[in-house]
C-alpha cells in the first residue's frame, strides 16, 4: 500500500503502485497498456487481499467497465464484500507499474458519501509524461 487514509466519518481511501512484473515478465521501463498486461477479472482477484483482506468469492463484483482517458485505459469496478461492504476501484497501468485506487466505507459512511466515494474513484487519473 503506498497511500492510506482514513475517516470515521467519511470512509476510507488507499493507493497502491506496483510493478507490472507481478502479472508479466516484461523488460525494465517498457511501456504496457492494461489490456495487453491483464483482464479487468484478474486484476481485481489480483490486488483484492490487499484492498479488501480478503480474496475474492463470486458475486463481491456487483459492476466492471473499462474506460479510456487519454492515452490510457482504467478498469473501474464497484464490489461488496463480507469485511467491506462498500468499494469502489478504478486502476491503470503506465510504463511499466500498475496504479490502484479504491475507496471504500461501512454503512453509516455510505449513506453519508456514497456519491463523493464514487466521485473520487472515478475522477482517479494517472498523468502521462512525454
């Protein structure tokens, strides 16, 4: 996890930056997009213990999309788990690291934010350096 934060009101954030060496042996700096590297399925099953704490099981994704901000495509999803009951997770891959955001809140939280928790996910972009 490299960003955390959290709020007892408000519900939680977090970013994750990994290497896309975890999905494929590339070589050093390439440049992958994130359909070539992974389907939005594995990815989420990928990183879901460390966004949720747990591994995925069959219907924790209520919803998937794919969409493309400049150069670049994010997988956007919309889960509910046992442990969090509210997340939602967009993630992109450029040069050669995957970003992850996601939010997430409990019930109380939810009713209160719901609409700025997804407005945050979505709004999640990774600029593209020249």
């Amino acid at each position: 996890m490299d960003l955390r934060y959290s709020s007892a009101e408000e519900g939680d954030i977090s970013v994750v930056v990994a290497p896309v060496n975890r999905f494929r042996d590339i070589g050093f700096n390439a440049d992958v997009q994130l359909a070539e590297l992974v389907s939005p399925d594995q990815l989420i099953a990928g990183f879901a213990p460390e966004l949720i704490g747990v591994p995925l099981t069959e219907g924790d994704v209520l919803t998937t999309e794919t969409k493309r901000f400049g150069g670049l495509e994010y997988y956007r999803y919309e889960l509910k788990t046992s442990k969090v009951p509210h997340l939602f997770v967009s993630a992109t891959a450029y040069k050669n690291r995957l970003y992850i955001m996601s939010t997430s809140a409990n019930g109380r939280q939810w009713r209160r934010g719901a609409d700025n928790l997804r407005a945050m996910t979505d709004s999640f972009r990774v600029k593209e350096s020249a």
